[in-house]
C-alpha cells in the first residue's frame, strides 16, 4: 500500500479554494484523486503523455477536460514547464514517500 501526504490546511488552502470556485464542490477531491494515481503510475510527478480527457477520468471530472486541465494549471495543481506537465511540488511533498517504498523494494 502506498501513501501521499495530505495537509490539514489541504480543504482551507487558497489553491483548493480556487479550484472549487472555478468547477464546483467535488473539485477538492480532484488534485486528491491525481496525487492517489500518480504515487501509483507516475512516481516523478510527470504527466508528460497525459492528455485532459485521462486526467478528467481519473479524477472522475464529468464536465469539459480542457476547462478541468485549465483550472489545475491556473490554480496551482499541475504545472507546464518547458513542454513538461507535471504535478507541482510533487517531489517536494512526496519524494520522501516514494523514496522510502523505493528502499523497501530495493533494500
């Protein structure tokens, strides 16, 4: 079993506070739900090949996947660097995570 970490300021903090604002109640679940699928499929954070519409059905997001992908990206979820997408601060809050299920695997 894997795990992510979670803030307690994660339902109060300005970026969820944004997105529910822009998509609605259930959009708090959303970055949850991105950050849950890539502890497990994209350990780096990258979501280098991932078009809107996966990332809409990952995050169970039933309206438009470019307005979905718009919000992440202007809320301060995923970030677009240099052609990259990728999930902000990823390793920054969950490198620790992964590294130490890394060393239980390898060690």
């Amino acid at each position: 079993m894997n795990w992510i970490r979670l803030s307690s300021e994660y339902p109060r903090h300005r970026k969820t506070l944004r997105l529910v604002r822009r998509l609605g109640p259930l959009a708090a679940l959303y970055p949850i739900w991105l950050w849950l699928w890539a502890v497990e499929q994209s350990p780096d954070g990258s979501l280098r090949d991932m078009e809107p519409a996966e990332v809409a059905q990952i995050v169970g997001h039933t309206g438009d996947p470019a307005e979905l992908w718009a919000a992440l990206v202007e809320c301060g979820f995923v970030e677009e660097v240099d052609g990259e997408r990728r999930l902000r601060s990823w390793m920054q809050h969950t490198g620790g995570v992964i590294a130490r299920r890394k060393a239980r695997t390898f060690g």
